[in-house]
C-alpha cells in the first residue's frame, strides 16, 4: 500500500514534468520519510497553475482552488497538488486575505511554519532544505521558519501546531519560538472551537499526551480560547498518570476530567463547546457519571464490608452507565487508582474496584430492560393495570434485582418480584394520603 501510495505522488510529479512544469513533493511526507515514520498522504507542490493541473490529468476534484489546491486522483488514490504561492496579510489570524501564485519553490516553502515542514523532495528523491529542517529534527528542535511572531501571528492555530508536534515527534520548541507561542498566545481568541478541538484531539490521541498536557499547561494558551475551558486548569493536574497506557482516546479525555473533579454535566457542556460529537460526548460522560457514582456510592456506606458494597456499586453503575462505561473506568482505575480517591472511595476500595471491576461485570445476568426474560406488555397484563409511567419504574427495579442477584431472571420470578413491588407501591401511596 505504502509503495503504491508513493509511486502514484511521483507519477503526478512525472506527468507535471513531462508537460513542462516543476513538481516536489513538500510537507510532512517528507518529514516522516526521514524520520522513517508512515506517511499517510503525499502533498505535491508545482509551478503548474490549477486550470493546468486540471487539464492535466483525468481525474481532479478542486477542493481548495481558491487557494490553488487541486486534488488529482491516480488509481483511487488522492494527491493534493497545490501552485506555489506566496501570501499577503492574513485575516483574523487564520488565513490569508489574498493568494499570489508564483515560480519559485523557495518562496512557497518559506511561507511555511516551522522548518521541519518546510522541506521538499524532487523527482530524483533529493532533498531540498533551505531551512535547515532536516538538522533541527536530527537536533531534536522544532524552529519556526523565519521570524516566529510573523509565522504564529499569520495563522495563530500554528501555536496549538506547534504544541502537538513537540509533542508527538518529541522535540524541544526553541527559544525564540516559544518565547513568541507564549506571548501571543492570547490570538487563541480568534480560533475556532472546531480547530481547537481537532488539534486537541490529536494530542491525546498521540503517543506522548502526557507531553502535551505539561505544553498545553505551561503555555497558558488555553486560558485564551473562544469560550472558557476547565482544560485551561490542566496546570493543576500534578504528575498525571501515563495516559498512553490507556486503551482509546475517549477514555484519556474522561480521565483528564476527572482529574480536574469535572462533573458529568461539566464535562458534556465543555465537549459540547469544543464541538465534539454526540456520540463521543455521551461515551465520555457516561465514563465520568460512572466514576462519580461509584466513588459516591463508596463514600455513603463507610461502615459495610467493603466487598459487599463495592459489587453492588459497581453493578449498578453498570445498570445506569452500562458496561463499556465500566470497562474504561476499570481501565482508567488500572492506571491510576487516584480517580476514585478523590471522589470518596478509599484506599482499600478503589483497589478493590481495580481487582474484581471485570469479574463483577461478568456476573451479572442483566444490565439492561432488553435482557430481562419479562417485557413490558406482558408486565401490563400480569398487573392488571393501564400502561403509565409505572410500567419503566417497574422494569428498571427489576433490572436492579437481577444484577444483584436478588431474583432470578426467569419470567415466573421477575412476575412475581414485580407484583410486590407494585404492592408496595401501593401501601406506600395509601400511607401517603392518609
């Protein structure tokens, strides 16, 4: 795939030639060919302008013509294959006003934010580097290419950029770079949620969050996003756990806010503002409802055996977050036992959650209404009474019965548990108007 992938950017760059014109490729795919890391996708830079590159090859989409940028598709395959350029003033910090092309590949990769992607490939595989990127990687460096307040204060998302590759590609910010990043840091403001979140994203989802985390928090940059985040505490969070450890990106973000005593609903409202999905969302809120219950749960029953308390706990946790929630927090407790101290459990209980968390999982024979052996029409007849609310009240406690054990699964039992229930529904209304 790989081998297919970069003989299809050095067809498109053979084709450029042949019809007269430059092309290289730029960007990160030669960064990470040095560095001897996947690349993903092979950027390609001409002296072509987009109406040529379109008459140039069969297949084009031209998804940033505006700004000179063709997609060109060879054997299923896209290559974006942008015209040299050069920019003018940038507009609220983000994109330029104006777009020029021009001839010199020089110029093109000046433009360029830090030195590492300012490199370029020709048709020979030569290596073309007029900004010293090759040397600041192998230094371990990351550099802005030119005068760094210019470069962050054309795109001030650059400073989030530059964060994330320290981060991922291990490097140190040099001086003058993160002298600028810090002092500029308040031109956050004028970024998008939307990518500020994908940017963030991509650092706890990376092989080194932890990095990032101690950036993010010694920058201060998130104290200047659009709207206020919990995340610019992240300072306050003393020598976290290894988040690497942790087995998907959402649970990183639930552990992030429950180290920062986070709420569920604090949490929903804060990945709402950075735009997350619905989907992602309610996983990570549920992982952080789950945690919270528990450690309250724990909290509330000090003079009970601790094996007695912590499974029913758990299990109904389960009962209102579901399973996968547990799974992440049992995750989340495997690498840190920290998340459930500072919610009320102790010492003894967290660990205790740690150790038998999946066996108690395993034990229960329901965690839903979907998996009793009783529905809600048959529950109707067997009580005699109209539907209403009293038909999910009485599904949900037996729900809570079975998973504790407390009655069987079997229709004959469940009926019978939901008759008693309704009784003492009954007597407790009756008491109620007396």
């Amino acid at each position: 795939m790989k081998e297919a992938l970069e003989k299809g950017a050095y067809e498109v760059i053979e084709t450029l030639h042949k019809n007269g014109f430059e092309g290289y490729l730029v960007g990160g795919c030669v960064r990470d060919q040095l560095l001897n890391r996947p690349v993903k996708d092979y950027d390609i830079a001409t002296s072509a302008r987009p109406e040529q590159v379109e008459r140039m090859f069969a297949r084009t989409i031209p998804t940033g013509i505006q700004h000179g940028t063709v997609t060109v598709v060879i054997q299923g395959q896209p290559y974006e294959v942008t015209t040299f350029r050069k920019e003018d003033a940038y507009e609220n910090y983000r994109r330029p006003a104006e777009v020029e092309y021009i001839d010199s590949l020089y110029e093109d990769l000046r433009r360029r934010d830090f030195t590492m992607n300012a490199m370029a490939l020709d048709r020979e595989r030569k290596l073309i580097d007029p900004f010293h990127g090759e040397s600041d990687m192998k230094q371990g460096i990351l550099r802005c290419v030119g005068n760094p307040d210019e470069r962050l204060q054309e795109d001030a998302l650059r400073m989030l950029r530059c964060i994330r590759f320290a981060s991922e590609y291990a490097l140190e910010v040099e001086a003058a770079t993160w002298d600028a990043l810090c002092r500029l840091a308040p031109l956050l403001q004028h970024i998008a949620m939307e990518r500020v979140r994908m940017e963030l994203e991509r650092m706890l989802s990376g092989s080194s969050p932890n990095r990032a985390i101690d950036l993010l928090a010694a920058s201060g940059i998130l104290r200047y996003s659009k709207i206020p985040l919990l995340l610019a505490s992240l300072g306050s969070l003393k020598e976290p756990a290894d988040l690497s450890k942790l087995k998907g990106p959402l649970r990183r973000w639930a552990y992030v806010y429950l180290r920062l005593g986070a709420s569920a609903d604090q949490t929903e409202e804060e990945l709402r503002s950075l735009t997350f999905s619905k989907q992602q969302i309610d996983e990570v809120r549920h992982i952080v409802g789950a945690a919270v219950y528990v450690g309250e749960g724990l909290s509330q029953h000090p003079s009970e055996p601790i094996e007695k308390v912590a499974a029913m706990v758990w299990k109904l946790a389960a009962i209102r977050h579901g399973k996968p929630a547990m799974e992440a927090l049992h995750d989340i407790l495997s690498m840190n036992l920290q998340v459930l101290l500072a919610l009320g459990g102790s010492d003894e209980s967290a660990a205790y959650c740690m150790r038998s968390g999946m066996q108690w999982l395993e034990e229960m024979p329901v965690d839903k209404v979907a998996s009793l052996q009783l529905n809600g029409g048959e529950l109707i007849a067997a009580i005699g009474q109209p539907a209403g609310p009293w038909v999910a009240q009485t599904l949900q406690h037996l729900v809570k019965q079975a998973a504790l054990g407390q009655v069987a699964n079997d229709k004959s039992a469940l009926l019978d548990e939901a008759a008693q229930y309704a009784a003492n529904n009954k007597e407790s209304d009756n008491r109620g108007h007396t």
